[in-house]
C-alpha cells in the first residue's frame, strides 16, 4: 500500500471505531436522513451527532449535501466496498501464512 493507501485505511478503520458512527452509517446506507434527524436517535447532543457525521464524511463513507437548511447525508456503498477489499486482503495474508505453518506441521 502507498502512503495515500494507508492514510485511506486509517480514515476509514477509524471512523468505523466507534459503535455510534457504525449506527449512523448502517441509517445512512439504508436511505438519505438529515442530520438532525440522524441525531434524534441517540442520547447526546446535535453538535455531537454532527461531529459524528464529520469523521464519517472526512473518511469518505458518508456524503452531505444542503437541502434548504437541511444537511442531508447518505452512506457511500463503493467506500463500505473498499472497507471489505482491504480486510479481504488481510484475510488472504493471513490464510497464507496459515497454510504454510500447516505445511511445516506436516512435513515434520
């Protein structure tokens, strides 16, 4: 991975960190919500829930845009998607290396 690469990873692994950010991205792919909407359904303020929507956003899972004073924001299918592409890959490195330690315990 390039340097970019691994600045994407970071992003996106840490804005999937925090179990209200996950929430919020599962409401987003399901269908564009407003903010203010989004931020009803939790036990903290609107300023929070909008931070929250932040980080998502900076990571590229979710996009905004203004409807009227409304800023309406949906989740971004193709960045989930580069989500499981990497963790897909870790996966295949580690099924490798799985593979050679049961080839070593064999030919002993």
């Amino acid at each position: 991975m390039t340097g970019n690469d691994e600045d994407r990873a970071d992003a996106l692994f840490h804005a999937l960190s925090d179990r209200t950010r996950r929430d919020i991205l599962r409401r987003a792919l399901a269908g564009e919500h407003s903010v203010s909407a989004l931020a009803e359904n939790y036990r903290m303020s609107f300023a929070a829930v909008q931070k929250h929507v932040a980080v998502l956003e900076r990571a590229g899972l979710v996009t905004k845009r203004r409807s009227g004073r409304e800023q309406l924001a949906s989740g971004d299918v193709d960045a989930v998607r580069s989500v499981s592409a990497m963790l897909a890959g870790i996966e295949q490195i580690w099924r490798g290396r799985i593979a050679r330690v049961d080839d070593l315990l064999t030919d002993t």
